[in-house]
C-alpha cells in the first residue's frame, strides 16, 4: 500500500528591486502615481510565476509608497505550494530577462510550513486583511452582488445618524465571524493595529485593459486565537483569509503564544 503524501506549504521571502518594479509598471502602461505596492508586487509575482504565484503575499513596511524606496529592495513573504528553489527554476523557464531581474535571488529564502496543527494550540497572529462584505440583494443605497466595506454596509443598513456604529468593533466581529463560519479557531484576544482606506488598481477584462481605481478598507488585527479543528485553521491559513488575497492581503503571520 503505497503511502499518502502530504502537501508541503512554504513561506517564501523575497527581495524585489523598487526601481525595476516601477519600470514592469511602464512596460505594463499602469499609472504608477495612482499604483500601489501591493498591485506593482502582484504584477510582477504574475509575470515571473503565471498561474503558480504565490499567494496570499505580504509586502513589508508596505505603507511606504513605492517612490521612497529608491532602488531598495521590497520584502514580500507569502505562502506557496513550491520552495523557492522551484519558483526560480520557473521563473528562469518562463519570465523575461528584465522580470527576472526584480527578484534579488541570492536573498531569497524557504522554509517548510507546518502539515498539522493541534487542536487547543494557542497562536499569536498578525494579520493584514480586506474586511468587505458583497451583498446578496440590493439595497436603499447599494447595488445586488455590490462589495462593501463591511463598516460602510452596516452604517448604510442601519441608516440612522443618531446612531454611532464603532468602525474598529465592526472590523473585529468580521474577523470573528469568519473564524467561526469557517469552524477553525476561536479568538482570545484581538486588537486592530492599523487602519488605511487603500486605493487598489484593477485591469478591467476590455481588450484595452484599463485601468481602474477602488477604495477598499486595509485593516492589520494583532491578537491571539486557540485552534478549534486543526485541518480547517491549516486549510484556512494558506488558502489566506478573506478577499483580494493576489492583492497583498489574507497572510497570516503566525507564532506561537506560550
């Protein structure tokens, strides 16, 4: 009887260059003023690794715009199926010199990810996630199949002035929510450690691509949780959490609590 194989995950960090990301964005025609990091780092994970990117990805100190960095590598972390070892052989195969060439290969390191976790494990978590909601019907002030800001939608469903909705309380009962819907963890403790509206670029499916620009919460929540069913939360945390995950959110960074 032949023995069953157990999928190894990765978390991978590399280095890219900032000044030959901006320049994939002209050979791309985006609009780098209106471009953020986190689309620029998708850009270029797509073009060095097609359909293989990893994903969900993090881009460290990513609240810096692009144009500091000034030739200085960007730190991206993310989760993949493969090590780094594989992803440079596809990138070598598959990617242009001047893509291949972003990455500071050298620098690029693995390591593999856990395959179990126990039930009742207590973890520490950061974690930089998109809270929106898309509604299932239309509304006095939203559209069917629209997505919301899940703040946004419960101060729209409410629609009263008089009453104060708490944006960060809102935020953390999404988060709550989608732990236990998904049946993988319960939360000890959870805080939000910062709160930005991000502008995020999206190519259109016209054949001129263009390019348009939303805004969508960005939301990083520091805290701890226990693990209710081990294979759900190990599903759940390389899968990424919540949407927009090719975007630069839905990694949780993990350790453990004592």
């Amino acid at each position: 009887m032949s023995e069953i194989q157990t999928k190894t995950t990765h978390m991978i960090q590399m280095w890219l260059n900032s000044r030959q990301l901006m320049q994939l964005g002209r050979m791309l025609h985006l609009p780098l003023k209106q471009v953020g990091n986190n689309y620029l780092v998708h850009c270029a994970l797509s073009e060095l690794f097609q359909d293989q990117a990893p994903k969900p990805f993090c881009v460290e100190d990513n609240h810096r715009q692009i144009v500091d960095y000034d030739g200085q590598a960007i730190r991206v972390l993310c989760y993949s199926e493969l090590d780094w070892e594989s992803l440079q052989n596809l990138a070598q195969g598959f990617a242009s010199p001047t893509v291949y060439e972003i990455v500071d290969w050298d620098r690029m390191a693995s390591k593999p990810m856990p395959t179990e976790f126990p039930d009742g494990m207590e973890l520490g978590f950061e974690l930089r996630a998109c809270p929106v909601i898309r509604k299932a019907s239309a509304g006095h002030k939203w559209n069917k199949g629209q997505e919301l800001d899940v703040f946004l939608s419960k101060v729209w469903e409410i629609d009263d002035e008089s009453v104060e909705v708490d944006r960060e309380k809102t935020y953390q009962e999404w988060l709550i929510r989608y732990f236990e819907k998904q049946n993988s963890a319960d939360m000890m403790s959870l805080n939000v450690k910062r709160f930005s509206i991000e502008r995020m670029s999206r190519r259109n499916h016209t054949p001129n691509r263009k390019v348009k620009i939303i805004q969508r919460p960005d939301v990083t929540f520091t805290g701890t949780l226990k693990i209710r069913n081990g294979e759900e939360f190990k599903e759940l945390l390389y899968r990424g959490i919540g949407r927009h995950k090719s975007f630069g959110f839905g990694m949780m960074k993990i350790r453990r609590s004592k």
